[in-house]
C-alpha cells in the first residue's frame, strides 16, 4: 500500500505532531509512506530521519484572516492554488499513490485534485471547524460540503470531534483514531507540602483560557495558597502583553510565569504538580494526555474532548467552564490533599499510557487506510 500524507505546514503544532506519530506507526506495517509538505521544517526534518521521503510542493489555505484582510487573502489564495494545481497533479500522476491522506482541513488542493485523478482520498480533521481567528474562504457550510464529497471516508480524533463533524457530513463516513501521543520517560507526580506548581500549555489566545487560570491564581492567593503557574506558550501578542499586565496588576508578578512556545514542552510540565486544561472549545486534548501519561491530573474544563479524557475525581477534576471561582476551588482541593494529587496522578498515567499507544494507533489508521481502498476499488459507500 502507497500512501501518500499532505501536512499544511512543517511545524510540530498538534496536527504535525499526529501526522508524525501516524507515519512512524504505520510505517511499521510495511505501508509505504511518502510525506508532502509545502516548505522545510522541524515536521520534515524528522520525517526525513526515519528514511521516508519527503516533497515540497508550494500550496495554500482556504482559510483566511477575519476582519479587513480577508478579501486579500481569499484572492491570494485562490490564485496560489491554480498555480499549485498543474504541479499536484502532476505529482498525483507520477507517484500514483493508492490512497491521498489530507491531514487537517485548512487545505483543499489535494482532495480536489485526487478527485479529478480519481484517486481515494481520506479527510484527517484534528480541528472543529474555522480556527480562531480564521474563517473558510467558501463559508462552513459549503467547505463541509465539499469536504463530505471530496471523501471517502473522515478520520477524527474523538467522540467530541465525531459529533461535532455529523452535523455536515454522514455519521457512517466519519472514523475515530486515536493518537499515540509519545512523551518522554520523565516527570511523575511530586507530593512535596511546599508551593503547588502548576503548568497550561498552549498558544495564548482568548479560546486556551489563560485569563481564567490567572484569575483563579489571583483567587489562590489572597487565601494564602503558596501557588506557582507556567503558563507554557507565550508569545508577544497584544493578548500576551494584557495577561502579563493583569498578573502584575493582581501582584501576581512572581507567581504567574511567561514561557516561549518551545518544541519539546515537557521539560517545563515534568517541574510541575499539576496541569491545567482551560481551553473553551477542545476537540482533542492532546496537552492533557501528554501530562497524564507524565503522571500529573489534571484540572479541565468541562466540555467537549476534556470531558472524555478527565474522569472526574480519578484521574483529574472537571470545573464550570469560564467559571475561575470553580477552578480555584478544584485546585484548593488537591492544594490542601497532596495524597489524592499524588493517586490522581498515578491513575492518570496508568491510564493514559495504556489507553493512547502506538500500536492502536497504527491499527486503527491501518484499518481505515484498507477500507477507503477497498471502498474505491468496489466503488461502496460506507453504511452508518
């Protein structure tokens, strides 16, 4: 079987970081795998490592910035993606892959041109629908459409994301998989009495909910809880520089920390007791299984993904979703009972290791990669 796996980009945001583990674990059951990229990056870099080939082709969105710059990205990409056009399809046609992988919704070009070459093509959507910050070019309702019509079958990363994906395309064509998320062998759960450190990964952005675990820190502290937050992610952003000022003005200075956006975060979460999951809208989670499998629960949000991984008061604690006075209660209760932090923690790694490996993964998107083909060489269409 020769799979062809087209990223949007050669970052190791979460999608990249899913392509890679999906590559490294179906590579090992001798599926030939060639990886396309539109430029060099650390995605590429390690694809390369592993001896599978790589190919840049230049292509683009069909997303686009909201506000007065979108009429200028819509015609910029619409116009990159005729040029790519004659240069994908020619590619398509040399290559002859038996099955075309596009790994998140933001680019169209090799969906349409597998269609076009009648080659079987699979949707992976790791993302809920117009980013933040973006729109789709064509509006949600069409893109959806064509996204159902461009596919024989849509790969999602959990339940959350299944049912969010079924309201514009047929439950029957929409299959779970479930990442590895490979972490390294570091971390564990600390049960010192001294300050509770705790750790939130993530772009800093109004959805990853940084403003909230701020306020519940400032909430922590005038109750005397010796506390301590990382705030994993940062970057110069106006939104980054207003929670700085809110942590300073809230006299938070030295227990709110700013850290870059780094490749390799798990340095930072192993010297934490604790991590938060904030975010208001989570199709995955994949931060949360990274901590757990480090031996940390976590405290999340209550909605979407998080309330699959989470199991309330075993593996971590749910809070009100935007509520900070319910976030600074489930972290005072683990503050003041080190013993049931430490449990947690355990049964989070135990779980989490032994729920998300690389072998379920590579079966599983084995699985659909044989049945997208089967389905095109019969010319079936897949039943609820």
């Amino acid at each position: 079987m020769k799979v062809l796996w087209v990223s949007h980009s050669s970052g190791l945001a979460g999608a990249e970081r899913a392509l890679l583990e999906g590559v490294r674990a179906v590579a090992a059951k001798q599926i030939s795998i060639h990886v396309v990229a539109p430029t060099e990056g650390p995605l590429t870099t390690e694809i390369a490592s592993l001896g599978l080939p790589v190919s840049f082709i230049r292509y683009r969105w069909w997303m686009s910035p909201k506000g007065w710059r979108a009429p200028y990205y819509r015609a910029a990409n619409s116009a990159g993606n005729v040029l790519a056009w004659p240069h994908v399809s020619r590619f398509l046609r040399t290559l002859k892959p038996d099955l075309v992988i596009t790994n998140t919704l933001v680019i169209p070009i090799w969906a349409m041109a597998s269609k076009k070459l009648n080659i079987p093509h699979v949707w992976f959507v790791h993302e809920s629908g117009d980013a933040e910050g973006d729109s789709f070019d064509f509006g949600s309702r069409w893109t959806f459409r064509l996204v159902d019509a461009l596919s024989l079958l849509i790969i999602v990363n959990s339940r959350a994301a299944e049912h969010s994906l079924s309201r514009f395309v047929p439950l029957g064509k929409i299959r779970q998989a479930s990442y590895a998320v490979e972490t390294p062998d570091i971390g564990g759960c600390r049960t010192h009495s001294g300050p509770l450190t705790l750790g939130l990964v993530g772009r800093v952005s109004a959805n990853k909910g940084q403003a909230e675990a701020i306020e519940a820190m400032a909430l922590l502290v005038r109750k005397n809880l010796n506390v301590h937050l990382k705030i994993i992610g940062d970057t110069d952003s106006t939104l980054s520089r207003g929670l700085r000022r809110r942590a300073s003005e809230s006299d938070l200075a030295g227990t709110v920390e700013f850290l870059p956006f780094s490749d390799d975060p798990f340095q930072h979460l192993s010297d934490t007791d604790l991590a938060l999951m904030c975010s208001h809208k989570e199709t995955f989670g994949r931060v949360t299984v990274e901590a757990m499998k480090m031996g940390k629960p976590v405290v999340g949000a209550a909605i979407d993904a998080t309330r699959e991984l989470i199991q309330d008061g075993w593996n971590g604690l749910l809070y009100e979703p935007g509520n900070a006075n319910d976030l600074a209660d489930k972290i005072s209760m683990l503050y003041h009972d080190r013993a049931a932090l430490a449990i947690m923690g355990e049964r989070a790694r135990t779980w989490a290791i032994n729920q998300f490996t690389v072998s379920r993964y590579a079966q599983q998107l084995t699985s659909i990669f044989q049945e997208a083909i089967s389905m095109s060489r019969n010319g079936s269409t897949p039943v609820n």
